[in-house]
C-alpha cells in the first residue's frame, strides 16, 4: 500500500524518495557513458569518477550525521546511519572531493563538466518526482487552477506544485544540453552554461516553496543560496572560457 512518503510492502517500508533517487542515480551514471564520446572524455574513466561521486556523498553524509550527535550515534548507532541526511554542506563537500578526483586522475575538469551536464539534470528530474509523490519540499498555498493538495497536509489546501516546475526545468535543461553536445562545441561549453542556468530557475521556481530556516539572518533559503552559487559559478566559468585563447579552450 502507498501511503505519503513509504511503500510498504509487508513488513518491509521503503522511502519514496530513495526509490526515486536510486532510479535517477542509475539513469544518470547510464546517461553518463552516452554523453562521455560527445564530450570528450574516456567513458571507463567517467564512470569511475562517477562511482567515487556516489560513494562520496554516502560517505560524508553518514560522518555528518555522526560528527552532528555524537552521543545519539553512540545510543542508537543503526538509527542514526539510516537516517536521510543529504545536506548542502554534505553536496559541497563531495563537490570538492570529486573535484579533487579529477585533478588526481588529470581528467579535464570542464569536460568532465559537460559530459555530467545531462546527467545531472536527469537525477534533478527524478528527485523532483521523488519529493513530489513524498509530498516534501511543497509550495505556497495558490489559487491557480493547477494547484494541488500535498499529501497529508489538511491545512494549507492547494499549494504551487514546485516539485513539478523544478521537474520541467531539469526536462528542458536535460534535452538542451544533449543538443548542445550533439553540435561541435568546444571544451566547458555545455556545463558551465547548464550550471548557471540550472541555478536561476531553481531561485525562481524556489520563490514558490514554502520557507526554510534562513542562513545565518539571510532572506533567502539555503537552496537559494546554493543556486546562486551555482550562477556565480557557471558565470565565471564562463567567462573563463570567453577570453581563453582556443588552444586553451581546446585542452581544458
């Protein structure tokens, strides 16, 4: 039976949105050996990178947890580590690992980059169904005709579907950077332009959502400030690009 948020089957309950997340995941490292000739980079190689990427965020996301409560991990230790724990902070720290990856296997970055454009917008997409069907990460009551109901919520009624705009966005910047990989482009084209993009419509469409607690007094949510940082990031890898010379460009 489904019910908000767990498929039970039996005794057994599984998260909606692992399920969801480990079907985008796989989707994304299949993607990834497509999109790795387009790009220019070795498949075997991405797909290692990849691997280490998953393994990664597992790992720092089970030691954030840890490091968190230390006593609550020592009380109730199985608990603890089964608790969902994908944080901003955790995504950051496996960037700069993976980043690290890379630079230690003299993969070009701003390839690889490319070659992972599509494939992240492909776990975007299934984490935006996932959290959908779990009735998490919901909008702002709405009087638009679109509107829905989450799941178990009895109080706010009809709510902006965010999970479906955030879906739409990862559909179109999925099916723009294929094409943008299928003509002849030179290297740190595709994902830096994906990134930056990515990160404005996930600040606008974020507008919708219904609050977080705010970092540090900010006026905006933690994924707000991620996506912004996300902009700044795509932007001046950009402009790296725009006043490299082409053999520069060439090797990146």
């Amino acid at each position: 039976m489904l019910i908000p948020g767990v498929v039970r089957v039996g005794a057994l309950r599984i998260p909606v949105f692992g399920v969801f997340a480990a079907v985008g995941l796989v989707a994304a490292l299949w993607l990834s050996q497509r999109t790795a000739k387009a790009a220019g980079v070795d498949a075997n190689k991405l797909w290692d990178a990849g691997m280490f990427a998953v393994v990664a965020a597992f790992v720092v996301s089970r030691v954030l947890l840890v490091v968190m409560d230390v006593k609550a991990f020592l009380a109730y230790p199985l608990l603890v580590l089964s608790l969902p724990s994908l944080t901003y902070g955790g995504i950051a720290i496996t960037g700069l690992l993976v980043w690290w990856w890379l630079r230690w296997k003299k993969m070009p970055v701003l390839r690889v980059m490319d070659a992972w454009a599509p494939c992240a917008m492909v776990l975007w997409a299934a984490l935006s169904v996932g959290h959908f069907v779990e009735g998490t990460d919901a909008g702002m009551p709405t009087k638009m005709p679109w509107g829905v109901v989450t799941a178990g919520d009895h109080v706010l009624g009809k709510v902006h579907p965010v999970q479906l705009y955030m879906l739409g966005a990862a559909i179109f910047l999925l099916v723009w950077s294929l094409r943008l990989l299928q003509r002849p482009h030179d290297a740190g084209v595709v994902g830096p332009r994906v990134l930056q993009d990515a990160g404005i419509l996930y600040f606008f469409f974020d507008m919708f959502a219904q609050p977080l607690d705010a970092i540090g007094g900010l006026w905006i949510d933690p994924g707000q400030v991620v996506a912004l940082a996300c902009f700044a990031t795509g932007m001046w890898w950009t402009s790296r690009w725009l006043f490299a010379s082409p053999p520069q460009r060439e090797i990146a």
